[in-house]
C-alpha cells in the first residue's frame, strides 16, 4: 500500500529550514551582544574589587603604624610605673614630684583609646570590605575567628581599667606625704595589666598580617581572572559559531527532503489501448470507430 505524501509537505520542509537558518543567525547574534556586555561589566567588577585591596593594603598600613605607636606608648607606660615603683622604694620624701609625674599619665592613656578609636573604624571598613569579597565568585575565604574590629573593642576595653587605676594612683599620690597606704601594691597591678594588654595588642600583628595576605591573594585573584577574561569570552564566541554554523547546515536535510519529494512527485498515468497490428482494419469507412483508440489525460 502506498502512502500519499501530503501537497504541502515540500513546503513545511522548506519552511522549517529557512527559520532554522533564520533562528542560527538571530541566536549567533543576540548572544554575542550579550557575551560582548558580559565581559565588559565582569571587567568593572573585577577592576573594582583590585582597587578595593590595594586602598586594603594601605588602610591596613595605616592601622598597623597606629598599633606601633600605641604599643610604643604602652612601653613608656610601663618604664614610667618601673620609675616610680624604684622612686616609691627608695623614698617617700619626692612623694609630690611622683605625684606630679604620674597625673601626667591619664592624658596619655587618653591619647591611646582615642588612636585605637581611629583603629577600630578602620578595622571595620576593612573587615566589611573583605565580607563582600568573599561573596563574589572569585573572591578569597574570609572568616576569621576574631573579627579584626572585635580584636581592637577588646583591646580598648583591656585599657580602661588602667586608666582608671592611674587616676586613682595619681590622686593617691598626691597625699602620699600624709601616708603611703598600699601605692606600691597598686602601681604593681597596674604593671601587671599593662604589660597583659602589651601581650593582647602584640596579637594584633598576626592578625593584620592574615589581613593583608587575604587581601593581597584577593588582589591576584581579581587581576588574574581579568587576564583570562578576554581569552574565555573569545573561546565562548568560536564556540558560538560552530555551533550556528551546525544548526545552519542541519537545515540542509529538510531541503533536499522537499527538492526529492518535488523530484519524485509524477503527472496522472494516461490510459492507453495497444492492438495487435493484424486487427486494424485500413479499409474502415469514416463511419466506423479507428481500430486504434487512444484517450489522455493531463
């Protein structure tokens, strides 16, 4: 049994190759647009996070210059509490030159709280800076176990007390010719939490330290995906053709599909009566029907 190919297939076939073609181009070109606009906005972001660890690197300078000279003020704190323990000692009679010189160490420890201060708002942009690097794809694995501006509220809070104990001992000091009292026992803890906050501010320079390592490696990580930015959206975009180039030529089978069925597709068989040739009669009259009879069709 035969099977009757519809009138229209030729021209559904031929339809579908030329929206094939027309689908391959129009994709080929969109998405190129879209690779060319990719790759223009991933090169701002990652130029943008480079800038950012550099301006890291030089705030985490900054900070670390500021610990140095709290540290170096915590030195003369404590030279100074060894004086006066030595004066303290030795004397009783210099009870007013003591008390002179240590009501000029408050202001000190002032000055100090007031430059970790200045610390601990650094240490925040540079902590909330480096949270959303490692956010990014790219970007490095951020989570220390004690944030750097926790780090510098400890270290302030390790000060207060100090402070404190100062202001007594200064006033303390001041009466020191009516009675020394117990001076000696508090200028020894005041030493002891000196050089304790001493021991806490000397972590700190570990912790800038991993700091500025995960910045700097964020830094490289940034600048080196820029670099092969270029040569993967390029790699993208022959792939891109390759594959449009298939699609187009897939859409060759469809059209010769149609151009064979054309070619294969015949006009109505016309009927037609062969005699033997000793069964024509050439001396029939014009009344008579012709021997041989034919009818066709188109």
């Amino acid at each position: 049994m035969n099977t009757q190919i519809p009138q229209r297939a030729p021209t559904i076939l031929r339809s579908i190759a030329v929206a094939g073609v027309l689908v391959a181009i129009i994709g080929t070109v969109v998405i190129w647009v879209f690779l060319g606009d990719l790759e223009d906005t991933t090169d701002r972001s990652l130029l943008i996070g480079e800038q950012a660890t550099v301006t890291l690197n030089e705030t985490l300078d900054v900070a670390e210059q500021v610990l140095n000279a709290v540290d170096d003020g915590l030195t003369t704190v404590q030279a100074t509490l060894g004086t006066l323990d030595d004066v303290l000692q030795s004397t009783a009679g210099l009870a007013d030159a003591t008390g002179s010189l240590s009501a000029a160490l408050p202001s000190t420890f002032e000055n100090i709280d007031a430059a970790l201060a200045t610390v601990e708002q650094l240490a925040e942009t540079v902590d909330s800076t480096l949270a959303a690097l490692s956010s990014l794809p790219f970007g490095p694995d951020y989570n220390p176990d004690v944030p750097f501006p926790e780090a510098i509220g400890n270290l302030r809070t390790a000060l207060d007390p100090i402070s404190e104990q100062l202001a007594t001992i200064s006033a303390e000091l001041q009466n020191f010719a009516a009675g020394s009292g117990d001076l000696n026992a508090e200028i020894d803890s005041l030493t002891a939490d000196v050089e304790r906050t001493r021991d806490a501010l000397s972590g700190t320079d570990a912790l800038i330290t991993q700091y500025r390592q995960t910045t700097t490696e964020a830094g490289e990580l940034a600048a080196e995906t820029r670099n092969n930015l270029a040569a993967s959206v390029t790699r993208m975009r022959i792939a891109l053709i390759a594959l449009a180039l298939l699609l187009a030529l897939s859409q060759f089978v469809p059209w010769t599909m149609a151009a064979l069925i054309d070619e294969r597709r015949t006009p109505n068989e016309r009927d037609v009566l062969v005699v033997a040739p000793s069964a024509i009669d050439l001396g029939a009259t014009d009344g008579q029907p012709d021997a041989v009879r034919g009818s066709a069709t188109s």
